[in-house]
C-alpha cells in the first residue's frame, strides 16, 4: 500500500515514520484533541493492537512473520503547539483467503462512513479541492486490495493481498488536529 506521500508503510518501518511525520504538513486540521497548546510529546512503540486501530481482527488471524526486518505492528505519535497526528499500524496474517479477508474489511470500515474501494481507482477520479476522503494516490500492492474510510484527519486503511494459500493485511489508523482549526 502506498501513503499519498509515495512512501511505503510496513516495508521497513522507519518508512512508516517518515510517511507519518510528512503527514503532518500535508494533512488538513482536524478537530482539537486533549493536548493543549502548551503540552507536547512524542510516542514510538513497536507495539500495537486492534483498539489502536478502531478495527476489530480477521477471526483466527495472527501477526504476520516473513524473512524482512520489518515491524509487525507500530504506534507512532507527534503533538506541540496545539496540533499533531498519531498513526498505528498492524500486520497480520490469515489462512482464510483475500476476498474473505477483504469482505471482512469492508463491512467493518462501514463504521467510518463511505467505504472507498482504492484497488482500482483512477488518481484523477479523486475531488483535489474537496474537504472529503480520496483515494488519492494510496494503491494496493499488485494482486491486493486497499479500502479507506473516515475523513482526512481520521483516516483507517486497510490493505489485503494474497500470500499461498491465504492472505496477508495491514491495518492502519492515522489522524491528525490542529487545536487552532474552526470546526
């Protein structure tokens, strides 16, 4: 799955890190959160879980393990000055296969709002100017699919591909706010 800043989450991690805090620039204000203007912090853990993400896990589903470095699961957070993003990522793996995995997903997004199916999408389908979710350039890997559901500064992605016999899923949360926002 590619992040609308071209970087890749998963594949390595310290990816994901980068893509998050870019976010940060790119990403609108979104409603204020409990940090104040004068409180500021940062959060990196290799460590998350399914009430980080507001997804539940696939039934039977496992963290994924392959032969790279790569985390299976991260919780990433930045906030000063009033504004920030927080961001959790998990990798999991299934013997059941992708369409099931994916019909899951797509249900379970479903409590976010519009599900949008960005397997297929074409970038310039997408409302540049319109305050609401796009696909943007986000894309599953080849073979995969990739939902996406909330708003642009309460995003949950989910990406699922093939792998043998079943599949492998990313689950992912980002939100960003800035406390000076008029919503």
């Amino acid at each position: 799955m590619r992040m609308s800043t071209g970087t890749r989450f998963v594949r390595p991690l310290h990816a994901v890190v980068l893509g998050a805090l870019l976010s940060i620039g790119f990403a609108p204000p979104a409603v204020s959160q409990s940090q104040d203007k004068d409180s500021a912090g940062i959060v990196v853990s290799g460590k998350a879980d399914s009430r980080d993400i507001g997804l539940p896990l696939y039934p039977g589903s496992k963290p994924a393990h392959d032969d790279s470095k790569d985390s299976q699961a991260a919780r990433l957070g930045l906030w000063g000055g009033g504004s920030g993003f927080k961001m959790a990522v998990l990798k999991m793996a299934s013997s059941d296969s992708m369409e099931k995995v994916a019909a899951f997903y797509k249900k379970a997004l479903a409590q976010y709002g519009k599900v949008l199916d960005c397997t297929n999408a074409p970038a310039d389908a997408d409302k540049k100017d319109s305050g609401a979710l796009t696909c943007g350039d986000d894309h599953p890997d080849k073979g995969g699919t990739l939902f996406k559901s909330g708003s642009k500064e309460n995003q949950h992605i989910v990406a699922v591909q093939p792998s043998g016999k079943g599949s492998l899923y990313q689950l992912v949360a980002l939100s960003s706010w800035n406390s000076d926002s008029k919503h």
